[in-house]
C-alpha cells in the first residue's frame, strides 16, 4: 500500500466508525431500558408482596463488564428459598445481616431510582 493510501483509507474508517457509533448507541439505549423496566417490575411486585429490596447500580465501566446492576430481595423467613429462572442479578434471600451491603433499599417510592448510566464512547 502507498503511503498516500493510508490517510484516505484511515479517514473513510473513521467515518465508518462515526455512523456505527451513533447505531449501536441507539440500539444499547433500548436495550438497557428494556432491561431496567424488567428490573422495575421485578422490584414492584416484590414490594407489592411486602418484600424488602435493594438496588445496587452497575459498578463495572460498560453494562457488557457487569449487568446493569442487581437487585437483592429479602423473603419472608417462614418461605422456602425458590428456585428461580431469572437473571443472575436478581437474587433471593431468607436472611441478610446488617452488615450486608446490597446498595440502596428501594420503596413503591423510589422504583425510579433503579436507573443505568453507562459509558458514552467517546
């Protein structure tokens, strides 16, 4: 390849790269909002059922490194354990100690909280 080939060639890549920047974008906002309205639901049905739940938000860069964060759910004690064919960051539990940290107990008030800021490619 010429060396006058290479800028030409690096400009169109970039340009490329610009139009499927601005498509994957759009197609992970849906997709996370997608996802965060499942988690919504799960979260009001658990509450509805007089549940505790937590929210801890995505501690990772991209949504790809680590979900878009997880819900710990607390049961009524005299319930068993269910086994559950949900996602891995929706998880049950009979006890929790205090010194558990599972982020911020969310309430019918505050189910908007549930929320995903992922990073913006620059």
């Amino acid at each position: 390849m010429a060396a006058n080939e290479v800028a030409p060639t690096i400009q169109r890549l970039e340009e490329e790269w610009k139009e499927t920047h601005v498509a994957l974008d759009r197609q992970e906002k849906v997709l996370v909002e997608t996802y965060l309205r499942f988690l919504r639901r799960v979260a009001k049905a658990c509450l509805e059922a007089g549940w505790r739940v937590w929210f801890r938000p995505n501690q990772w860069v991209h949504w790809g490194e680590g979900g878009f964060g997880s819900l710990s759910i607390l049961l009524p004690t005299d319930e068993p354990e269910p086994l559950v064919d949900l996602p891995g960051e929706i998880r049950f539990f009979r006890n929790l100690s205090d010194k558990d940290r599972r982020g911020e107990e969310i309430t019918l008030a505050t189910v908007d909280r549930i929320t995903y800021e992922g990073d913006r490619w620059t």
